[in-house]
C-alpha cells in the first residue's frame, strides 16, 4: 500500500511538474512568436536595416560629435534617401473650396466682409508644382555659386535645433528641412562631403578645414527658429571658440568690439519662400557676426501689416486678437502652401485651417476640404472643433509628408 502511494505521489509531481513545464513552454513560445512577428514586420518597413542609422538611432547621437565617423554619416544619410525618395510627394493637398469660401465671408456680419475679403485676397496659396519649381531654381543657383566659386567641399546641415532639447538625444530629424533637402538632392551637382545634424557640430568639427555650410527649408516665417536660434546660437558658438573673433552682447546683438577676423564662414540659406521679416534679421545677424549669409530666394513675403492699410489692418487685429490675443496679425506672413499650412505664430490658421467667423465665436466654416473634420477619419481626429481651447491647438492640415516619414523606420 505504501509503495503504490509514493507511486501516486511521484506520478502527480511528475504530472503537476510536466504541466507547469508545459505552460511556461507555450507562455514563452507565443511571446517568442509574438517578438518574431514584431521583427518581421520590422525588417519588411525598413526597420531592421536601419536600428544602426546614425540618424534613426538616438543612441548612436556621439557619431554626430566626431569627425571619424563621416563615411557612417554619409552612408547612413543615402539609405536613407533611398527608402524615402519615392514618398516625398504630398498626399493631401490644402486645396481651396471657392464655394465654402464665398460662405464663410458671408457668414460674417455685412460691414465685416470687406475686412475679410481683403484679408484672403491678400493670402498667397503655392500649389506643390510651383514650390518644386523654386526650390529647384534655388538650388540650380546654389550649383552655379559652386562651380563659378570653384568649390569642391560644404557641410549640409539638417537644422535640427542646436541644444537637442532637453538632452542631446531630444531630437527630431522628421521636419521640413530633412524634406526639402531630399526633394533636390538628386539635383545637386556636387554632393555634401558630410552630413551634420546641426550647424553647431558642423562648426565645431570643420571650422578650420571647410568654410561653406547649407541650410535648407520649406519657408521662413517669423524667423524665431532659423535664425533666432539656429544661426544666431552657432555664431555666438563660433566667437567663444575662436580667439580671434569677438563676443556678441545677448541685449543688443552688436559686436562688443570690432572682429579680426581671417575669414568669414559661408552660410548657403536655400530657401524659396522668406519673409521680409526674417530677411531682414538675416542681415542684421550678418551684419554682427563672421557669418557670411547667401540667401537663395525668389520669393520675399511682406507680413499683412505692410500689405492692408492701418485703418483697415486695426480692425482685423481687433476681430483676430479676440481669439488669438498673443498673436499679431500684422507680423504673420500672408501664404500657405499645397503641401502645408504653418501654424497660428507663422500664418492665419485660424481662418485658413479652424475656419473661425472672427465676429461670432460660436461659428465655423472650413473651405479647405482637406481640414473638414472626419470623425471616420483617423488623420482627422485632430480636426475636431469640440476639441478644449481647439483655436490654441497646433493642428497640421494637410499632413505634410516629413511628418509620415517615422513610419518608415519603426
């Protein structure tokens, strides 16, 4: 008896022992399939090919700070391209409906109309053919400057902002610069010898070897982040680290005494669509650092301000500043593009993509078809009216292509 009890005891262990085996075996296997389905699909969207991208990979930030690693750079910068050359064109277009236009000015009281007629016909739309069309005699230009100049060597700067954010890893390389400079690349004659994240790298690895540099975008509104922060925070860089130069005083952005200097760094800003307010600071920075500015541009945008007279001008800022009140409307640049509408510091998002009826707050008509919310749409949640301080929101319509291109590398 006691014999077929142990018996019993050793096949239940066994049993209960087989069991727990058993679970843990199919509990690891279906994560381990689960993991491999997740690599699969990884590896097919491009994802495995570029976990060691010196731009994909965050980790990888310190080849960005070492001249050693600009064949990586480089090669890495073409595979990139590669995947990415073929999705470069705009989806979605911000296409003007005529008919809704016509209803959201009238929409507005009767002695407003005129206000808001004057404001729209004042607004220049950019189809994605035209933009194409500049950008490419842009770079032509930038092509002729290197060949009559004789120049073999520049560094391409993406623009990503200088302090990285937060830390040297808080960064996003998926903007309108990357975009734009993808869409000629296959046009330039002569092609980068190294790719930087930003101009301050670039500067601090090559400033004595190579004195031309290339920015790019789409357009420059305000100017707050290309020159204000990009330029402006690289050439005060560029002053601390070379003794011959001279310090620039942060209040006034005037030399503190005269710079000697044996050369200036070429700065190539290809940009077809600037503002005067932005070209303006442009030459003012020129003026007071050894930063030489080439601008490439055939296209200088007034803001509203300078294009409606002042009587007419005071009550649009009066209707606009009720919805918007740390907004000037007088400094915002009257344009938007088929690919993108900027945002309510750059442009009028909030006629052009929120369609607000500025004398009745309670009322709204979109007339880019592009911007109707679609509750059945997921890129159009975002477009949502009832969403809480909506007017405040940073909204993309239409989604410009740079944002889609994350996709590709996860």
């Amino acid at each position: 008896m006691r014999n077929k009890i142990i018996i019993l005891l050793n096949f239940l262990f066994y049993k209960l022992y087989y069991m727990d085996y058993k679970q843990k075996y199919i509990k690891y296997k279906t994560k381990y399939l689960k993991l491999k389905n997740e690599f699969e699909k990884y590896n097919q969207v491009g994802g495995g090919k570029f976990i060691n991208n010196t731009f994909i990979n965050k980790n990888l930030y310190y080849t960005h700070v070492n001249i050693k690693y600009r064949n990586k750079r480089m090669s890495d910068f073409i595979d990139i391209y590669k995947k990415l050359k073929n999705h470069l064109e705009p989806k979605d277009g911000a296409i003007i409906n005529k008919k809704r236009m016509n209803k959201y000015i009238n929409m507005h009281k009767k002695e407003n109309r005129p206000l808001i007629k004057k404001i729209l016909e004042t607004t220049q739309y950019v189809s994605f053919e035209d933009f194409k069309e500049n950008l490419f005699n842009q770079i032509k230009r930038f092509n002729k400057y290197l060949e009559e100049n004789n120049i073999k060597k520049y560094i391409f700067c993406l623009g990503v902002g200088n302090d990285g954010g937060k830390s040297d890893t808080d960064y996003n390389i998926y903007k309108s610069n990357l975009w734009v400079f993808l869409l000629g690349y296959n046009l330039l004659k002569i092609k980068p010898f190294d790719i930087m994240l930003n101009l301050s790298n670039a500067l601090r690895i090559y400033k004595n070897e190579i004195i031309n540099y290339v920015l790019v975008d789409d357009c420059i509104y305000s100017g707050s982040q290309m020159v204000d922060n990009v330029l402006y925070n690289s050439a005060t860089e560029l002053m601390f680290n070379n003794s011959n130069s001279f310090l620039i005083d942060d209040l006034t952005k005037k030399p503190i005494f005269n710079p000697i200097q044996d050369k200036k760094i070429n700065i190539h800003l290809i940009v077809p669509y600037l503002s005067k307010i932005a070209f303006d600071k442009l030459k003012k920075l020129e003026l007071t650092t050894q930063l030489n500015i080439i601008i490439y541009t055939n296209n200088i945008i007034n803001p509203y301000g300078s294009l409606i007279d002042k009587t007419m001008m005071d009550k649009i800022k009066k209707l606009y500043g009720n919805f918007i009140s740390w907004v000037d409307i007088e400094k915002l640049i009257p344009v938007f593009f088929e690919h993108k509408i900027a945002d309510s510091v750059s442009t009028i998002d909030l006629i052009l993509i929120k369609g607000q009826i500025l004398d009745n707050p309670k009322k709204r008509c979109v007339f880019i078809d592009s911007c109707i919310y679609d509750k059945n749409n997921p890129d159009k949640h975002e477009l949502n009216p009832n969403i809480k301080d909506y007017n405040q929101k940073k909204v993309y319509c239409p989604i410009p292509p740079y944002l889609n291109f994350n996709k590709f590398f996860i």
